[in-house]
C-alpha cells in the first residue's frame, strides 16, 4: 500500500515543488525591487542635498518611488497589489452582465 501511495501522491508533490520554487522566486524577485527602489530614493535625496534637481522635481519622482515601494510592501506582505480603478476591467471572468439577450434569456420585445 505504502508504494501504491507514493506513485499516486508523485504528480501533486512535484507540483508542490513547482509551485514553491516559482513563490521563492518571485519573493526574490519582489525583494531585488524593494532594495533598488530603496538605493533610487537615497539617490534622490543625495541629488536634492546637492543641489543637483529642484524642489518640484525631487516631489514628483519621490512620490513615484514612494509609490513603488508601496505596492512592493503590498505584494510581500501577500496583500493585493495595485487596486483596480473605476471603470478599469477587473480581470475576473464572468462579471461582464451583458445584455439580457447575449445571455440568452428573457423575452424578446415585439
């Protein structure tokens, strides 16, 4: 039984395995984004200390940064990453309604 067992459950632990190495390598990935938007918004500070870029230009690309390491954050912590925005599709099947008549149902007006 014991053999029987381990032929049966080889296909499901190989995609465990599978699985578990894309997750490390996205965490990885994710990781990699953190730490250069880290060094990137040091950058920034050093350039606006120096004199190199003006005031307005530090807030704009800062907030992009910031923006950045938000949804970096978000995508670790395993939280949903960018939020959906109004009149953006989703990217769930089945929640375009449609009309009555491409659902197929309903009477037809005379």
């Amino acid at each position: 039984m014991l053999i029987l067992d381990d032929i049966i459950a080889a296909p499901f632990r190989g995609l465990l395995w599978i699985f578990k190495k894309i997750s490390e390598t996205a965490k990885a990935e994710l990781e990699s984004r953190r730490q250069r938007t880290t060094s990137d918004l040091s950058e920034l500070y050093m350039l606006l200390d120096t004199g190199r870029i003006t005031e307005a230009e530090f807030d704009t690309r800062e907030q992009v940064l910031l923006d950045e390491l938000d949804r970096v954050n978000k995508l670790l912590e395993g939280g949903p990453g960018e939020e959906r925005k109004e009149g953006e599709p989703s990217g769930e099947v089945g929640t375009e309604a449609g009309t009555e008549e491409e659902r197929g149902g309903g009477a037809k007006a005379t």
